[in-house]
C-alpha cells in the first residue's frame, strides 16, 4: 500500500489480513455481563470475516503470571457461528439479550 499525499491509499497486488485472532474468554464474559452486546457482536464479525480469509480464531484463559490456556480453536465460519449459539443459550438462561 502506498499513502499519497493527498491521504489516497493506493492498493498493491497483495493484500494484508489477520490469520490469528486471539481472544480472551474473559473479556468476552466480562462485556456481556456488562450487557455490552455490541462489542461481543463486533467480535464475532471479525471472527467470521478472519475465518473467511483462512485465519484461525483461538479462545483462550490468560493469567498473570503463567502462560495462557488455550480453551478453543475456530477455523470455520459454522464453528464460530456454533460457539456464538452456545452463548447465546446462556444469554436466555440468564434473560439476557442476545448477541446478534
């Protein structure tokens, strides 16, 4: 890519994306606790769309002072789709909303 003066990105033959996405359940349990759906809901996108190019996704427990846990790893758009499912069955036990 090249930033021309005028702020124009110019596109090369190659294109750049994520192959590894990793992300930590708790984050992802603390902002539903928090009813932030949204921000859930805009992981979950990136997800699919990381998936779609061939990337992986991977859950995982992080501690302070140990190395992390790997709880799950995605490589399809159904397997995060599924996982997606899975909290939102939680989300109804729980009364919450849903994540889109």
């Amino acid at each position: 890519m090249q930033l021309h003066r005028n702020g124009q990105i110019e596109k090369e033959d190659y294109d750049m994306y994520i192959t590894e996405l990793r992300i930590c359940f708790k984050d992802i349990s603390d902002a539903l606790a928090l009813g932030e759906n949204s921000i859930v809901s805009n992981i979950f996108k990136t997800a699919k769309e990381i998936v779609k190019q061939g990337g992986s996704i991977i859950i995982e427990q992080r501690y302070e002072n140990a190395q992390s846990d790997i709880l799950a790893k995605y490589s399809t758009e159904y397997e995060v789709e599924n996982w997606k499912n899975k909290l939102n069955d939680i989300q109804d036990i729980l009364k919450q909303h849903k994540i889109e």
